[in-house]
DNA sequence: AGACATCTAATGCCAACGCATTTAATGAAG
DNA sequence: CTTCATTAAATGCGTTGGCATTAGATGTCT
C-alpha cells in the first residue's frame, strides 16, 4: 500500500465519521425538537413529507418505505402508528389488492406543514454547509 | 420567504435527504458484510476502532460513547456485548472509582485488524466521492 | 380451470436503542 | 466528620427496527 493509499484510506474513513457525527446531530436535534414540539419523530416526519410531496395525497407502502429509508416491515408498523394517530388512512388498492395505499388525512396534513417550519429551523442550524459536510 | 429563500430551503433539505440515503446505504452495506464476514456489527466495529485508535489499549466508558454516537445506556449495553464476546475487558479506574476503563483484549484486537479490510472496502465502494456527497 | 412460483403487506420474535431511575463514589459546604 | 449536590456507569422499561414467516392476491404454465 503506497503512502497516497493511505492518505486515501485516511480522507476515506475521516469523511465517514463526519458523516456519522453530522447524521448523529442533526438527527439527535430534529428528534428533539419534532417530539417536543409536535409529538412526532424523525421517521414519522419523513413519511408525512414523503406523502405530502407526491401527486396529492400518495400511494403505495413500497414506495414510503423507499422514501423513509426503512425495512418493508418497520414501514408496515410505521404506517400502524401514523393511522391509530389519525395522520394517515390506509385504502384498499384497486388495481393490485395486495398492495395498499397510504393517504395522509387532513390532519396528517395539517401536522406536517405545523411541523415543517420546525423541520426547516433545526436543519439550518445543525446541517453544516456543504464545505463543512466534506471536510475541506 | 423570496425565491432564493426557497432556493436555498430546497437546497438544504437536499443535502439532508442525501445525507439520510448515503447514510442508510453505507450503514447497510457495512452490517451485511461485517457481520456476515466477521460476526459484528457496526457499532460494536466502530467501537473496537474506537478503543484501538487511542494510547494503546483505551479508556472511558464515556470517550467511547461519543465514538460511536450511543447514548451512555447504549454504550454501557455495547460495551457489555463485546465483554460477553470476549473483544474488551472491562477494568476499574484507580483514580475515581466510579469509571471505568475500557480495554481492548488481543482476541479484540485481532478481530478488528481482521474486519478493518472489509470496512475500507465497504467504504470505498458505497460511500460516494465529494462530488455526488454534495449532489453537485 | 388447477397448480405453482411470485409478490405485497402484516405479524411473531428478538436485538438494540433512549429515557428515567438506581447504585455507588466524589467533592464541596457546614 | 457528616451532609448533600454531583457525577459515572448499570439497569428497568417501553419503543422501534430487522429478519423470518405468514396470509392473501396475481399471473403464468399446462
């Protein structure tokens, strides 16, 4: 291994461990502030943006998972939590009827744009800008 | 809110989404082959690299906690794993005796020389170069 | 039509986390 | 010296997550 391998393997792993400090962070900070002030989580806040970012209201459990980051069944539970909350409503998916679609109800909706200002604040201050995020 | 405001909004909750896939995708990849290829995750890796990266051996059961992003419980809990699996050894620290001292047994040592191939190589082909880090 | 591989989402089970509490040691104040 | 606030780590408890399995639906092949 030559000395610029290492210095590679050097940036390598250093760009890594600020990426798990920087995700520890801002998740730690969002976590707080999003439960104390709203009542909800980091993952159950992705998934109200994830429905409210799609045609109007959205569909499809595969898809949020895909959008949360999360396994098939943890999103299956996720979407449990969300609909005895009220935030969400499951519907019988015509066209395929072993699939499902999760649509937010109007107070999902309302909760996530209470929400997202929170969201938006706690992210500008503890998501360092781009020349922190890479250590240069 | 002006338009750059709305630019810049956008922007940031890009970088945070990126930041949550690349996470996601990294931290995956490197449980699968961690603890396919070596029979630890990676928490209790990053610990092991924790305690190897320091004096000699290593210390603090508080240290380690902010290594690896746990929380004080989850470390006590991380800790007590790699002890079951004989990685550490948990010693009393003379000096007040209220801490402990964390340290790396030869077996842990062993493992983590063992496993650190496996990690860089995870890195180098799931963690993205600078560019795609900051979706330029 | 009937049998079978495939796919979706839900559920049982267990591991790992965080919060709150506990236990024990320290250090400062009376 | 005793008391009390503080600190370090361990533990009880509830929540969340993943893996494996299950139940139900689809569609392909004969």
């Amino acid at each position: 291994m030559s000395v610029s391998d290492i210095g590679a393997e050097r940036a390598l792993v250093d760009r890594w461990h600020g990426l798990l400090a920087c995700h520890a962070a801002v998740w730690g900070a969002l976590e707080r502030e999003l439960q104390s002030r709203h009542g909800i989580g980091v993952s159950e806040f992705e998934a109200l943006e994830g429905l409210a970012g799609c045609g109007h209201d959205k569909c499809r459990a595969a898809e949020l998972a895909e959008a949360v980051h999360l396994s098939q069944s943890a999103t299956s539970r996720l979407t449990a939590r969300l609909e005895r909350a009220g935030l969400v409503q499951r519907a019988m998916c015509d066209v395929d009827r072993r699939g499902i679609f999760v649509l937010l109800t109007e107070k999902g909706r309302d909760l996530y744009e209470a929400a997202r200002p929170t969201h938006r604040e706690v992210l500008a201050e503890a998501l360092p800008g781009t020349e922190q995020a890479v250590g240069l």
